[in-house]
C-alpha cells in the first residue's frame, strides 16, 4: 500500500532498505493477499504492488501465480501496470481490470485510442480485445497513409486535407483528363509539373492515391 501511495501522489521514489528476499516474507505476504483478496477486496493496483513485491522477494511470475492462485497472465499485466505510472493512473482511475490497463501501454501516444479502450473496459468488457485490435488496425491504416503520403511529398505533391467534393473547381482530378491521344493522364504524366496536388486515404484494398491539378492545368518546372 505504501508503494500504490507512492503512485498516486506522483513520487518518483521513496526511502527504503534493500534486503535479501526470504521465505518469511514471502509467506506474509501471500497470507496478507489471501486475507484482503478474501476480506478487503483489494483494488487492482494494490494487487498489481502485491505481485510486483514478490517479485522483488525473487518469486518468478509462474511461481506467484502458483502460490496466489492468479492466472499467470494477470500476474504479469500486474507486474507491468506496477512498473508504468502510465498504466497505474488508468488502473486507479477507472474500473478496469490488471490486463486491461496494461493493454493501454500499446496507445499512450494516442489519447483518442486510450479513451475508447478505457470506455470498452467499463462498458462492455467483453468487447475489449475486439477494440484493442480495432485500433490496431486504425493505427497500420493511418501509418500506411502517413508513409503514401510522404512518398508523394517526395514525389513533389502538395499533399491536401481532404479530396475535393465533386462541384469544387479549383482542382481537376486526373482521372478526368486524357493525353493528346486519348489516353488516361497518369502520375507519370505530370512528372514535370510542379502545381500538383493529391490526398493518400485508406481503403478497403489498402491505400489509394487521388491525384489532381489544380483547374485542369498545371505549370512545368
């Protein structure tokens, strides 16, 4: 508990002695988890601090889960939210579970991604590794547009916000355009022109480039 309070209140360290792990302690420990696991209903970063103090007496997780009768999995996303104080701010702040919290790890760059996983957990539970792997696949699709889209920059597009609607007139898609001789225009087409714009978007079938001059002409470098 002095840990977990330690945790909350933002301290990045706290005074103690390092001692050589014995099976005293180890034994006191399991029998305090037992008693408030049965007793206090203890939340879940204060079980988290539980396995990682066994830990610290040199228990491996197979051998705490053993002697507390957790799965081994839990164990170890508890371990892992008692290490991150990312993860044990979710933990203490919202119901979710030790595996939940630790499944946040993987967005705590992404804002947008956490809350919708943190609103899962408390929701509907049992539709949170489906929302863990949505926002897996949401991240390989904005990256894989980010990387199309710098590939064009490098091409020397001016890369837009958004595709023009339909009755805009300032840009020209060159899906609309032919050659002199009546052939679709492609991007190898306007390889010398340096007023080209295009927008890189997800798709069913990956990424899809969208490529247009701005009114139809462009100017050649």
């Amino acid at each position: 508990r002095r840990l977990l309070a330690a945790h909350e209140v933002g301290l990045a360290a706290i005074p103690a002695y390092i001692v050589e792990g014995d099976e005293s302690t180890v034994t006191r420990l399991l029998e305090q988890f037992a008693e408030n696991e049965h007793r206090a209903n203890l939340t879940e970063p204060e079980r988290a601090a539980v396995f990682q103090q066994l830990a610290f007496e040199g228990l491996t997780i197979p051998q705490i889960a053993k002697r507390t009768g957790v799965k081994k999995a839990v164990v170890e996303a508890g371990n892992t939210v008692a290490d991150s104080e990312f993860a044990g701010k979710i933990a203490t702040k919202h119901e979710v579970t030790l595996d939940q919290a630790a499944a946040t790890l993987e967005f705590e760059d992404d804002p947008k991604a956490v809350n919708a996983l943190v609103q899962t957990a408390e929701d509907t539970p049992d539709q949170f590794r489906h929302e863990v792997q949505r926002q897996r696949d949401d991240r390989a699709r904005r990256q894989a547009v980010e990387a199309e889209q710098d590939a064009l920059r490098e091409q020397g597009f001016t890369i837009l916000d958004r595709a023009p609607y339909y009755r805009e007139k300032e840009y020209t898609s060159i899906a609309d355009l032919v050659t002199p001789d009546g052939k679709p225009v492609t991007v190898a087409d306007i390889g010398g022109i340096t007023d080209k714009y295009a927008v890189g978007r997800s798709a069913s079938d990956g990424v899809r480039s969208e490529v247009y001059l701005r009114g139809g002409k462009g100017k050649r470098g």
